[in-house]
C-alpha cells in the first residue's frame, strides 16, 4: 500500500512511503527498500544492517559526538537518540523530503541538544569538520548505488581527517555492488588498512569499520564479553556480529590485529 508519494521540483529522488506485514517503508525512485519501521515497535532497528552499524559500540562505547551521513526513514538516529543519551548526534541528508517523510510517518523526533538533522550536502560536512567527531555513519544511497560523493578517495581522506583520535568510521556498503572491491580498497588504503568487515546476513549489506590510531585495544575475546553485556543492555546480536566478525577477519590479516 502507498502512503506517500512526493517531489519536489529538482528533488534527487520521489520519496515513497509502503506498508507489508506490519511494516513501513522508504523507498527512493524505485523499489529498493531505504529504510524500514515496524510500526508496533517504530523505536527498533527492523533492518538487520542499521543494527551491525552499531557494534561501533564495543570499540568505542562512549562518543560524545557522532555525524550520520544518510537519514532515510531515521531508525539509527532514533536510535542513538533513546538510548545514548550521553551523546550528541548530527545527521545529514541532502533530500529534504526524506526529512519530511521521516517526520511525517517514522517518528523521527523533533532536533533538540542532542539531535540536529541538517538537510544539505553530507559530503562538504564532512570536509568541513575536521577532528570533531568519535564516530562516523555513512549510510548515503540513492535509488541504484551509493551516492558517488560518499565513495570516493578524497571523501574517505575526509572521513578519517573528520574522526578524533581513536574515533570510529562506519561504512555501509553492497556486497553485490560491482565496485565494492574498490571502495573496500579505497577505504583500507586511507586508513592504512585498519579496518574489519561485517557481513550481514540479509541481502547484499557489508559493514566496514575503519580506525584512526589509536587502535582499539581488544582481541576477539574480549569484545566477545564486551558484546554479551551489550546485548542485555540494548536488546542487540552483538555476539553473533562479533562471530561473525572474527570469521570474516582473522587475526593479522592486512596488519590489523586486534
């Protein structure tokens, strides 16, 4: 069932709004879904990608500032918003109507001083502050790939200049994207191959995240205990994330060892 169509002129993109199953979804010119809500539980994280995002958590499990690059339906702001309330967030989405319809009719909150969401270009935030944030999202997608400004060599420069020391770059990326193997590459080279994947169970979703020193100082079983404590606290797979984790990234592979 369509609940939403909208356009405005020279917009990137109509915003669609679906329901099935009890669920409500985004989409952006096109079928794929963009974001997803279940709307007896609209403050959970219903895709299984937006939560492996948040194993950041057992690397760093308490920022003080976190940029979201790609709003969509808003599940992981609203996430970070009810249950990090020590941190600040800032999202960034260059479609106003995606704003618009997250509000509208997926509970996205109104901003307040730990929530501002900015419409604009993600990318320029990015290259516009650096040091200022412990950890990066970038979730950019338009209705076939990722948004090229969010992939290339100078953006990801960026991303890293962006994070304070110790801090933190999540990437979203395809696996069936034909260029993953050189955005994975480009991310490993900026970060001076510090990174770990995340493979989702679901579709096609690799998590990548990328360090800037100093690295994390925890091996495999460590952030095992980490994510069973985790997971009482936020209701998260986080040990499944970890094992799966562990199977995608033995230990010393590209000189990253945990």
């Amino acid at each position: 069932m369509r609940l939403f169509s909208r356009q405005r002129k020279g917009a990137q993109e109509p915003v669609q709004i679906s329901e099935r199953g009890g669920v409500r979804y985004m989409h952006l010119g096109g079928p794929a879904v963009q974001s997803a809500m279940r709307i007896k539980e609209p403050w959970g994280l219903e895709l299984e990608y937006t939560r492996a995002m948040f194993t950041f958590l057992l690397f760093h499990p308490n920022p003080r500032d976190i940029a979201l690059i790609g709003l969509g339906g808003g599940s992981i702001a609203k996430f970070i918003h009810g249950k990090l309330p020590d941190t600040r967030l800032t999202a960034l989405e260059i479609n106003p109507e995606v704003v618009a319809a997250a509000r509208a009719y997926f509970h996205l909150p109104a901003d307040d001083e730990r929530l501002e969401v900015r419409v604009g270009d993600g990318a320029a935030f990015v290259h516009d502050n650096p040091d200022s944030q412990d950890v990066l999202l970038v979730d950019g997608y338009d209705a076939k790939r990722i948004v090229e400004a969010l992939s290339s060599v100078d953006f990801y420069q960026a991303c890293k200049t962006m994070l304070r020391p110790g801090g933190v770059a999540v990437f979203n990326l395809w696996g069936s994207d034909h260029y993953f193997p050189r955005y994975y590459e480009r991310i490993a080279a900026t970060f001076g191959e510090h990174v770990l994947q995340l493979p989702s169970e679901r579709k096609g979703n690799i998590i990548v995240f990328a360090f800037r020193k100093p690295l994390p100082n925890a091996g495999f079983a460590a952030l095992e205990r980490a994510a069973e404590k985790l997971r009482d606290a936020l209701d998260l797979e986080f040990p499944d994330f970890v094992g799966r984790m562990r199977h995608w990234n033995p230990v010393g592979e590209r000189g990253f060892v945990l």
